[in-house]
C-alpha cells in the first residue's frame, strides 16, 4: 500500500478506507492468530468507508449555500488526520521489510503494541456518529420540507384530500424512526468481520429453510447446488426417490411434489427444491428443476411462490437448452407469470466477472478432488459445477457443492463476497477467488456480516 495524498472529497476518503479494508482483510486472511486489534480497525475502516459514501449521496439534498452545515456537523479535516494514521499503521505492517527479521505475526504484534490502537478505535467511532448524526438530520430535514411543500398542493386539490392522512401518517413516522445511536449500532454489527461458513462444515445441508428476504442473522443458512447430471449403475432407494420427484414436477401433481420433498428433508436431511432429474443411458439430461415444470405446465402464481419461498432459483437454467423458468413461460405464453419469475438480483456481477469466477471455481473443486485423489466421477459428463449466477439472486450468497450426493457428508462450501468468491474445501483448504479470476489459498475466509444479509 503506497503513502497516500488525501482529497478532500468524502469518496476520496471512503476508496481510502476501502484500501485499507482490503489490505486488513488479506493479513487477517492469510495470517493465523492475528490479534484481535485488526479485526476491530477492519470493522472500523468498512463502517467509516460506508457511511462516507452515503454522507456524499445526501449532500445533492442541501442547497448551494447550506453545503457548510455539513462541516459544522463533521470535522472532516480531523477525520483525514485519523484516516492517514490508519493508513499509516496499515503500511507498516505491508511494508516489504516487515517480518525479514521476526516472524510476521510477531511484527504485527510489535507494531500493534507500540501504536495507540485503542485511540485510534476510539477517534474511528466517534467520527461515524458525526458522520450518521450529520446524515440523520439532513435526511429528516429535507424529508419535512418535501412534506410541508406536498401538504400546501395538495390542501389546494380538493380531490387527493383524502391523501392527506396518509401524509401525515409519514410525518407521524419520523417521530418513531431510529435514533443515531441505534443506526450507528446497527451498522457497527453489520460491519462485524466473521467467517464466511457455518462452524462446523462437515454437515449436510439443513432442512428446511425458507429462501425469503428476512433471515435471522444468528445463524448462517444455504441452499444445496445438485451437480449430479446421471445416475451409475443400479437404481437405488435414493435415485428411486429423486426419480419420483422429478416425475411428480413434470405432470405437476403438487401433493406428491411436495411430499417427496419434505421425505428428502426428513429421510435425507437434503434440500432438493434445485434438483433435476438423473438421466441414464445414453439419454442426455435436460437439467429441469421443479421450478422449470412449473413455468412448462403454466401452474399458479401461489405454486410458484411456495416453490421460490423454498429455495428455488430463477436465475437456474436448463442443461439441454440453457433456458431460465422465465424463458420458459415466454414460450408458452404463460403471461401471467412472468412477474414472479423475472429475477431478483440482489448482487449484480458483470458477465464477464461471472466468467471469470467460475471458470476458477471450477479449477479449483477439480484440483482439490484430484489431489486428494476423490474416486467421484467429476468429469462434465456427470458433473454439473456450481454457477456463479444462482448467488447473485441469494440473501446470503451461500450454496454447500456435495462431491456425492447420496451420501452428502463431504461438499464444498462457496459464498459470493463483493465481487469475489471464497470457498471451503472438504479437505481442509480454504481459497480466494478475485474478479480476475486468480485464485490464492488463505487460513481463514472473512467476509463482512452484511453481505447479503
């Protein structure tokens, strides 16, 4: 990291804060046992980096003469000074002759002792209050004068009067709304560095867990990728089943689709919403889940949302004709889906990023199956690896990649972060995955507990 010269802009602060965010993840990542101080300047650096970018998007709200308000409420020149410190205490610990002497860790842990963290911490904090409690008032500010001017039209137009009461109900509002301090709070646990994966990954995936916008933030949830594409040898109880599931979605018979799915949940211990069916011989597999028979058959918006409130993808395609469940009710003129099944993305990724990503993902589950010299079939003929885009559709970016489905006690955990992708290997390795598509293994995969909760 290079000394930097500082503009006065706050997004020329807040890129600043997210170098320093990039370069403390990477030492926490590829370091064990680093002291807890960086955990808490990353948490501080993110949270700082956020709320400048938003103290930014708001200042459009003043007008030319009241931009100096903003400086009554935020000391940005002492902010500057705090952000150079951290930069400072960053670059020692990135210098290149950091470590030649003494173990790394040791010289972070000299570094970190002879440099007043702590104040540093305490001067991080006390800027993002200034910065919310800025933002906060500003917003509400600008919100009062909205209403008041919308409040003198409409007492003028007889025939919205009736939208008054709803007017003041959103004035009314504000009176309830969060203080600074909770906000700050929020965005402080938000911003808390955790670990990408549930503690204890040598598990299959959990039963049931609603896909909804809403999730519980104490517990890490994800659907499973099915990247069996063909059934080997005899039919067994557990291929029977997913034979039956995949015929119950084909004539549509709701009652028996979702009973087998709730025996995969409860026999299995299996999420098989994203399931397709296995094909054998020399037929080729099409690559249908349920939520492809169903935009097929033309089923109920209400059928489609229980499937959608289950787990199931929009964004998943089909093998044999690479449609998505919207191309399909295209087809068929099936109108009155086509709401429900246009997809919702909630971390949007550029084409060729997603390219990049997977074909490293790839790279790096055949590598890891080969070294360790897994008998499973992972060829492309069996095989169907994870797609990047089904993540991008996720709350929580997570999806577990079991090497054998009937049996689903080894997998491969894969989360999106940003526009990165880290993954947990069933035997014992962790990696990175960056835009570029370079890949590099790490000791610990740490992301910010607000991506994609």
């Amino acid at each position: 990291m290079d000394p930097l010269t500082f503009a006065t802009s706050g997004i020329a602060l807040a890129t600043v804060c997210l170098s320093i965010v990039n370069a403390l993840r990477t030492i926490i990542e590829t370091h064990k046992n680093c002291p807890e101080e960086l955990k808490s300047l990353l948490q501080r650096a993110d949270g700082l980096s956020f709320l400048l970018g938003r103290l930014d998007a708001v200042k459009h709200k003043l007008l030319a003469g009241d931009t100096a308000y903003i400086q009554r409420a935020f000391d940005e020149e002492a902010c500057r000074k705090t952000v150079r410190e951290m930069n400072d205490l960053v670059w020692k610990i990135c210098r290149p002759e950091a470590g030649k002497q003494t173990g790394f860790l040791m010289t972070i842990r000299l570094i970190v002792k002879n440099s007043d963290v702590h104040l540093l911490l305490k001067r991080l904090n006390d800027h993002q209050h200034d910065i919310a409690a800025a933002i906060g008032i500003i917003d509400v500010d600008t919100d009062l004068d909205t209403k008041a001017n919308t409040e003198a039209i409409l007492r003028h137009m007889a025939h919205l009067k009736k939208d008054l009461a709803s007017l003041g109900a959103s004035v009314e509002s504000l009176k309830t709304a969060l203080t600074v301090g909770q906000s700050l709070d929020a965005l402080q646990l938000a911003s808390k560095p955790v670990s990408a994966f549930p503690a204890n990954s040598n598990i299959p995936c959990p039963a049931y867990i609603p896909n909804r916008q809403q999730m519980p933030r104490s517990s890490i949830q994800f659907r499973t990728w099915h990247g069996a594409t063909r059934q080997f040898g005899k039919e067994t109880q557990y291929t029977r089943t997913r034979r039956e599931l995949s015929d119950a979605a084909y004539c549509y018979l709701q009652s028996d689709l979702h009973a087998v799915l709730n025996y995969a949940r409860t026999e299995y211990n299996q999420d098989w919403v994203n399931s397709i069916r296995l094909a054998s011989g020399s037929n080729y597999p099409s690559g249908y889940a349920p939520i492809h028979q169903a935009a097929w058959q033309g089923v109920s918006v209400e059928e489609v949302q229980r499937l959608l409130d289950l787990g199931a993808w929009r964004t998943l395609r089909t093998i044999k004709s690479d449609l998505t469940p919207l191309d399909i009710a295209r087809q068929f003129r099936h109108i009155h889906l086509y709401d429900i099944l246009a997809p919702v993305i909630r971390h949007p990724l550029p084409s060729k990023t997603i390219l990049k990503l997977e074909e490293s993902l790839n790279n790096v589950i055949q590598t890891e199956c080969k070294l360790n010299d897994d008998g499973v079939e992972m060829g492309k003929s069996a095989t169907r690896y994870p797609e990047v885009t089904v993540l991008t559709e996720m709350v929580i970016p997570l999806i577990w990649f079991p090497i054998n489905e009937d049996v689903n006690t080894r997998g491969f955990f894969i989360r999106l972060d940003g526009r990165e992708i880290v993954v947990k290997s069933p035997y014992g390795q962790q990696f990175r995955i960056f835009a570029d598509g370079t890949a590099s293994k790490i000791e610990e995969a740490v992301i910010l507990d607000g991506n994609g909760v």
